[in-house]
C-alpha cells in the first residue's frame, strides 16, 4: 500500500477534500514525538485512545455521509462529551458485508463512535496499522481543531478487520496536541 495514494483515494470521497490538509507526509513511526506516538502507534480503537488521553468520553459528530448497499462512508468529528472541542476528525469507509445487520443499523444511526459500536456488539476485530502521517492543516481542518493554518499535528491510516476480513478503512487525525 502506497499511504498517499490510499490517504487521497479516502480524501477524495467527500467535496472540497483539498481543504482539509496543506500537506501530508508518510513518516516513521518511531519518529513521532510523544503524545502522538502513544495517541497514535497502536492497534487499537482511537475511540477508546480519545477517550483515554482526554479524559472523557466522546461523541460523534457526522459532517457527511455517503451509502449504497454494502459500503457507508462517512467524514466526521470526534468530540469531548458534551462540548464542541473536536479531538479528531476522521474519514471512515465501511463495508458492511461483514457484520451483522444490527451493528450495520447502529453505525448507519450516526450516534455513536464507531469503535464502541464494535465493542458493544462484540465484533471480532482486530485493527491494521497502516501508517502514520505528519500533516499540516488547511483551511478547513484548522476550522475543526480551532487552530492556525499549517499546524502540524499527526494522523493514522489503519484498517479494522471484522471476523477476519478487512471491513473498515480509516483516516484518523488527532486534533494537535500538548501534553497533560
């Protein structure tokens, strides 16, 4: 897997994807500094990470969607319980051949992150660290995060495979941080 290649094939999905990211970079996993390299390098759901790292639990704010019969896509938020503080934006393509149609209709419900969907609903999984990328903001990211253009934070590409299958692909930007 080449990670630009597959990072711009799940940009591409939603309008105006080139305002997202000034830039991108694939980079080293033992070159990211800390707290990313513990946010970040793992095989793990970023939801339970999120939650984790800030304390709190999160909550899904879907900005677009896109479906057909076996594959929903969608562009969301991630954000601290309760308030607007965005902790993640990310891109989720899911195909849903592989799961039931109970976990199918919870994610389609747009109510909760999609790791405790899995959770929840006992989803033999195990998540594929595909590659970690050094980004630096644009326009509409740093809306999101609330901060300047060409911040530097980082991200993950990974997929979560569902009773053995590679069901799910991921883009996953942690809003930047400081450490706590």
């Amino acid at each position: 897997m080449n990670p630009l290649v597959e990072l711009n094939s799940l940009l591409e999905l939603f309008p105006k994807s080139e305002l997202l990211l000034a830039a991108a970079e694939h980079v080293p996993a033992s070159t990211v500094p800390e707290p990313y390299q513990s946010m970040l390098v793992h095989d793990h759901h970023m939801t339970v990470t999120m939650e984790n790292y800030h304390r709190c639990s999160v909550e899904v704010q879907v900005l677009d969607r896109q479906q057909n019969e076996k594959n929903y896509t969608r562009e969301i938020l991630l954000l601290k319980q309760g308030t607007d503080e965005v902790v993640q934006f990310g891109i989720v393509r899911f195909n849903f051949e592989y799961v039931t149609d109970d976990v199918m209709q919870e994610i389609i419900d747009e109510e909760t992150p999609l790791g405790r969907v899995l959770i929840r609903h006992n989803v033999l999984r195990h998540i594929d660290l595909g590659a970690i990328l050094k980004v630096e903001t644009g326009p509409m990211l740093s809306e999101y995060f609330s901060c300047p253009e060409k911040t530097i934070t980082y991200g993950r590409l990974a997929t979560i495979f569902c009773n053995n299958r590679p069901a799910v692909d991921l883009l996953e930007i942690s809003s930047p941080l400081t450490k706590q």
